[in-house]
C-alpha cells in the first residue's frame, strides 16, 4: 500500500532529526553535529593515530599498532637501521590511507654504497679491458 512509503518517509524524518542532535565523544574531545573543528583541532587528529588514537606530535606510540608502526612523527632510517644518522618523518597521508607506517626520508649510506658499487663496477671494467689487451698481445 501507499501509505507503506508515507509512514517510511516520516520515519526518516524524525530519524535524521534525532541523528542531528546527538552528539559523540572520543577520549579527547566531544564533537557536537553543530561543531566546526578548529584549525588545532584538526591538526592535532591529523598526528594522531586513527587505529589506537594516541598523539604522535605529544610522542604517543603504541607498539603493537601497524599505523604507529613502533614510533612516533620521526624515526631513525629503515633503510640501514639507522646507521646514517638520518631521521625520516611520518607520511601522514599515506599513513592514515593505508593504516600502516609509511615515511619519508633519504638513507645517505645507500647513496653513498650505490656510488661504491658504481665505482667498483668501473674498475672491474677497466681490469677486463687491461686483462683482454695483454691476452690479445700475449
């Protein structure tokens, strides 16, 4: 019957006004439906953890969280364990997209080991080359 949808329609109407007085909290803030976050506000759930919901920015970490991923905004080099000295910052948009740890950074020991092995790689073909000239002169 029609008056099914009219009672369906009413229905929906009193549900979405009592969706828009209600109100949520989390263990920080609470968050009206008629709340605008404030710049701060914002910036401070940016550099927090969506999974767990510590604060990076107050160094907040919790161990077992993939989105932590075992620190907080920086953290020594992954790529050499941080024999470089190098700290690499929290890639937050990546971070919180894939729930898991992602940095920025440049590992200054895999420059400097790819400009060895170029090296290398030069005089392995300079030796060849000599190797073969005194083969071809023998």
């Amino acid at each position: 019957m029609i008056t099914f949808a009219s009672n369906s329609l009413t229905t929906l109407s009193h549900s979405l006004d009592d969706i828009t007085g209600l109100s949520w909290s989390s263990p920080y803030h609470t968050i009206h439906s008629d709340h605008v976050m404030t710049i701060e506000e914002l910036r401070y759930q940016m550099t927090s953890c969506f999974t767990c919901g510590v604060s990076w920015t107050d160094h907040h970490v919790s161990l077992d969280c993939s989105e932590c991923g075992g620190y907080a905004m920086e953290r020594p080099c992954p790529s050499c364990d941080g024999g470089c000295g190098e700290m690499w910052k929290r890639d937050l948009t990546r971070t919180h997209g894939t729930n898991k740890a992602h940095w920025e950074g440049e590992c200054k020991l895999s420059h400097s080991q790819t400009n060895q092995e170029q090296a290398n790689t030069l005089v392995a073909q300079e030796l060849c080359s000599r190797l073969e000239k005194l083969s071809a002169n023998s």
